[in-house]
C-alpha cells in the first residue's frame, strides 16, 4: 500500500535551517508528482510547495519563495524540503503529500492529492 513518512523536524532559531525528508513505498513514484503542505494551530492546511513527476518542475507559496527549496532524490522515492532563513510564521506540522494523477502538471489544491504522511513538527523559535 501507498506510504508517505516525513522526518527532519525539529526546533530552530528563527535564521535557522532544516531539511525534510519524505520517504514513499508502495507505488511508481516517478510517475507522480509530490507536494508539501504545513499546518499551524487553529489555521488549515496550506500549500507550500510541490515537485512534478520528472523531478523538475517546482512550484512554491508565496510565503516560501526564495527560502524554501523542494528537490527529488536520486533514489526516486525520496522528496526534500529545505527550509532557509526560517521565521516564526513557519511553525507548523509539516505533510507529505502524493499526486493523485499521473504524468500531469503542478497543483497546489489540497484535493489534487491523495495520499498524506504522518506530519512532522517545525517550530521555529523567535
């Protein structure tokens, strides 16, 4: 069965930096795109930014552009996130998420992804 697994959190000064790492199992990973959301107490889910199924497209929020770098492994079920110059604002759980369609473009709707990861925790201290 399909199987996303995040790890890399932790707790940061703000300027810090971490790197995430998503872990799949259980499906052809090269023919399906990856997201990252994140989600702060009492807020919902957001986009943060996802990878296409070659591995080359990206897409970021507006919120992460610049700071944020989404990358594949060259083993193909890997996905990172590397989060520069963090901020408070970005403390949150931190999902995985797959593509639910195959050899298709970037989405950033949460309903254009299908399968979800346990979450891991950010907090970024001020």
């Amino acid at each position: 069965q399909v199987q996303l697994v995040e790890s890399g959190g932790g707790l940061v000064q703000a300027g810090g930096s971490l790197r995430l790492s998503c872990a799949a199992s259980g499906y052809t990973f090269s023919n399906y795109g990856r997201g990252w959301f994140r989600q702060a107490p009492g807020k919902e889910r957001e986009f943060v930014a996802a990878i296409g199924w070659r591995g080359a497209a990206t897409i970021y929020a507006d919120s992460v552009k610049g700071r944020f770098t989404i990358s594949r492994g060259d083993a193909k079920n890997m996905v990172y996130l590397q989060m520069n110059s963090l901020k408070p604002e970005d403390t949150a759980v931190y999902y995985c998420a797959k593509d639910r369609r195959t050899f298709s473009g970037l989405t950033t709707a949460i309903q254009g992804f299908d399968y979800w990861g346990q979450g891991t925790q950010v907090t970024v201290s001020s």
